[in-house]
C-alpha cells in the first residue's frame, strides 16, 4: 500500500501489521475490536486509492490482442467507500440527534449504496447470490425504518454486550489454569471442568473399589463366594459347607456389586419419564393427588435440595452456595441451607437417605420372590 | 433462599400421566457391564398405585461410602439397612446446562434404643405411664 494521500488518520504499525495478517491468514486477528474496524473505515477510500493500479497496468501490457483492455476499479471502490462513510457517519450520528430530514438522506444513501454494490460487485457465490447480498448488507435497506422506531441505532445495538461477552467470558478463558496455549471460553472451561469431575469420580469409584481380583471377606475372614445362592446348614447335600451358613436367606450376588463401574442401573415403570410426575410446590403436605397421600413426599424438596448442595454444588456456583469444607465432622449440612417453607423435624429428617442410583454401591435384594 | 435456588432450578418434565418436577418409577434394573442377568428393585408407594394388590416396597442392603480401598467386609454390621421409599427422576439446569439424575429415597434403618426397646421394662412402664396420665387429662 502506497500511502501517497496525506491521510487525517495514522496508519502507524498496527494498521500495517493488521494487512500483514490479512495477507498471510486471509482474516483478520482475532483480539480486533468493532472500534478497530471504524478506524479502518475511516483510511478505507485512502487505502482504496491506485491500489489496483499498478496490477491493471501489467495485465494490460501483456494481454493478448483482442481481448479488452481492463480498466482499473480502484475509483469505483473509492466512490462506494466514499458512500459508505458518508452514510455511516449519518447513521452513527447521535449529536445532533437526527430529524426527517436525516432519516430520508440516511434511507437514500442506502438505497443508493445498495445499488453501488450491486453494479460494482456484480460476482455471484456458488447459491447464485450476489457476494454483497449478504443479511448484514441488507439491514442498510431497512435503517431508516430502525431510526424511525427506536431513535438512536446505539438503542438497538449490541457492541456492549458483545464486546462484554468477548471480554469477559470468551477472553477469560486464557486466565484459568489450563495455560495460555489452550485459551478455551469460559463456557469450554466449564464443560471440560465438569468432564474433569465426573473423571475424577469415576477414578474416586476405582480408588474406592479397590482392585477387580478385591476378594470380599465375611465377619469370619473367609472369602464370599461369587454364587447366587447360600444354603443354611452343613450337610454337603444343602450346598457346599465350605464357606458357612447363611441363615437360610435368599442372597443375590454380591459379586456384581464388587465393582461399581461395571454396575449399570435404568429407571423403569411408565415409559422414558415414569408413570407420573408431581410439581415439588405441591407435594409438601404429601399429597400427591390422584395416586394419594404418601406423607415421605413432604420431604423430597428439601432433600432433593440437600442432595444437589451436598453432592453437586460445583455445578450451582451462579447460585453463590456456601462453600463445604473437606472436613465434613464439623459441619453440619443440614444447617448450612434453611429452607423458608418446609420446617422438618431434625431426628426424623435424618432417618432418610438420599442416593444417587451411582452411588448404590451395593444393593444385595433380600425378597422372598 | 438457597434451597429455594436450588429447587428453581429443577426443570418440568412431562410425564405418561402429568408435567412435574419429579418423574416417578416404580422399578430399579440393577444391570453389569460383565456378568449376565439383572436385579430388580420395586417400590410401589402409593396407596391408589398399587403392585399385585399391595405396596411393595422392597429392602436392600447399602454398601456405606467411606470406606478405605479394599477395606470392605461383608457383615450384619457393616451394611446400612435400607428400605426403599421412593424411585424418582429429575432434571436441574446446572451451571453448564441441563442434567439429569436418577435417584432413590431410602429409610436408613438404625437400632431402636427407644422406650419401647426389647429388654427396657422399666422405660416401657414409664411410657405405659406417660400414656395413662395423658388418658387421665
């Protein structure tokens, strides 16, 4: 680029170097902010100017007879350009705020800057749409309209919550521990957090089991055997007398509940999301309406509740839930959280349990089916 | 007000019957990734849902968490006695979205040392007196 032009605006290094990247990437960087790309408008017919000059004048030269002469469009993309800020600056324009009179320049240069770029970039994409007919280049037409209903365009812009969300979430990224050679959005940072926990837990269940060969022991120190059944009594025609009496009770296998990974568990009875479902805001007095009064449904707000802060508040830190410490014996978690509208009694409150299906560990059915 | 957070952040789920919060399952399928078969847990709660005419609610034993690794020993007291009141589904709009978790609701049952103990006469008369003088007023 020639900046033969005396130009109002500098084009310093930053400027040169932002060309640099465009040439090398083909886009532009990505820490470049909407205030950036207006100061780039600004020396954007000066940059326009001769600037194909030089590449016409050596295809002409060397063109074959009888083909035609290029002519240099560098005028022609001044002229929009020149369009282009003018409208802009109209457009922006807050001070003095715009009257009718505005409104209808600020509508026909529109329009008449719509026509530019039909005649000027007349090259189709492979939809067959015009390269400039894009949603963007469109809501020129459509301006006035906007200025007519909301007044100021700043009314209905989002560079604000834009530049904030660039800023503060897709920015933070580089600021987390990862290192600054993965800089992930926030967003990115809490998926991989969450993967990370339920790695975590995964590895805490492998950890907890021990290894897969684990031999469970009974009270007397002998191996528990993998069988399904257990006979009570010695007689060698009742079972095999090895591993002891079991008092006669059906026992299912606890072999399968050695391992907790390899356990898997489904919900059934009703379809996908069961045979019926209550509102939490109307079961506090255990009525759960046609299926009848179940007084335990009184509870299962504030456990559930409970159950989500004690086991899952990593994933409620919008919530601002106080923090549980590592040592859990001197801190009460039923204390930590009141709730306004259940009022439970302590000693009976603690007389249940509730459990992730994961985290039944061991679930050894005692039925007489 | 945190627990009331929490609570608004459950998501209404339809249902075969209604929209709630809580999906309702009369039935835990206990599978393994290497050993053939299921287990089955039931627990029908509900006095106008019942299971073959009656309310079945099945036992299991827990396996308590905290255990140190390999350091569980199958015995009458090591295991928490459960009973299960309650197989329910529910889905929370979590910091990073929408999450489901399948849970059950269980009664830990503990050794009753109350007045009524076997072997606790004496607390027992006092409770048979505890009742007269409240029959008396």
């Amino acid at each position: 680029m020639h900046a033969a032009h005396a130009c109002l605006v500098p084009v310093n290094y930053f400027i040169t170097s932002l060309f640099s990247y465009l040439q090398k990437d083909g886009k532009p960087p990505s820490h470049l902010r909407a205030a950036d790309f207006r100061h780039f408008l600004l020396i954007l017919p000066f940059a326009l100017d001769n600037l194909f000059k030089e590449e016409v004048e050596k295809y002409n030269r060397g063109r074959v007879q009888g083909r035609p002469a290029l002519v240099d469009p560098s005028e022609e993309l001044v002229g929009v350009s020149n369009t282009f800020v003018s409208w802009y600056k109209l457009y922006r324009r807050t001070n003095p705020p715009k009257g009718p009179q505005d409104v209808h320049t600020v509508t026909s240069q529109g329009a008449r800057l719509l026509d530019m770029f039909r005649t000027v970039f007349p090259y189709r994409n492979k939809k067959g749409r015009l390269i400039m007919d894009t949603e963007k280049v469109h809501s020129i037409k459509h301006c006035g309209l906007e200025i007519g209903n909301y007044a100021n365009p700043m009314n209905t812009s989002s560079d604000g919550p834009d530049g904030g969300h660039k800023l503060w979430v897709k920015g933070q990224g580089g600021n987390t521990n990862q290192g600054p050679s993965v800089s992930f959005s926030m967003m990115q940072q809490c998926v991989h957090k969450e993967a990370s926990q339920l790695l975590c837990e995964a590895v805490q269940a492998r950890v907890e089991d021990g290894d897969t060969d684990e031999e469970w022991l009974d009270d007397k120190g002998r191996p528990l055997r993998a069988d399904r059944w257990w006979y009570a009594g010695e007689s060698p025609e009742q079972g095999n007398s090895r591993h002891g009496p079991c008092m006669g009770i059906r026992v299912n296998i606890w072999e399968r509940a050695k391992t907790r990974r390899h356990l898997e568990h489904y919900l059934e009875g009703g379809g996908v999301n069961g045979y019926d479902a209550l509102r939490h805001e109307s079961i506090l007095r255990g009525d759960a309406g046609k299926l009848g009064k179940y007084d335990i449904l009184a509870f299962l707000p504030d456990k559930v509740a409970r159950f989500l802060y004690e086991y899952h508040d990593f994933r409620f830190q919008r919530l601002d839930l106080p923090p549980i410490p590592d040592d859990r014996s001197e801190f009460d978690l039923h204390a930590a959280l009141r709730p306004d509208q259940v009022v439970v009694h302590q000693k009976l409150f603690d007389l249940f349990e509730l459990f992730d299906v994961k985290r039944l560990i061991l679930i050894i059915v005692t039925t007489c089916s | 007000m945190q627990l009331n957070a929490l609570l608004q952040s459950l998501e209404l789920r339809p249902s075969a019957q209604r929209t709630g919060h809580f999906g309702l399952f009369n039935c835990l399928i206990i599978g393994h990734s290497k050993h053939d078969g299921i287990q089955r847990v039931y627990c029908d709660p509900f006095p106008k849902k019942l299971f073959y005419g009656r309310n079945r609610q099945d036992l299991a034993l827990v396996r308590p968490p905290g255990i140190e690794p390999g350091g569980f020993v199958l015995a009458p007291d090591s295991v928490w006695y459960c009973r299960v009141l309650l197989l329910f589904s529910f889905s929370a709009m979590t910091d990073t979205g929408s999450r489901s978790f399948d849970c059950a609701l269980v009664s830990v049952m503990e050794r009753y040392e109350g007045p009524l103990a076997s072997g606790n006469y004496l607390n027992y008369l006092s409770y048979l007196t505890y009742l007269t003088n409240d029959a008396i007023k």
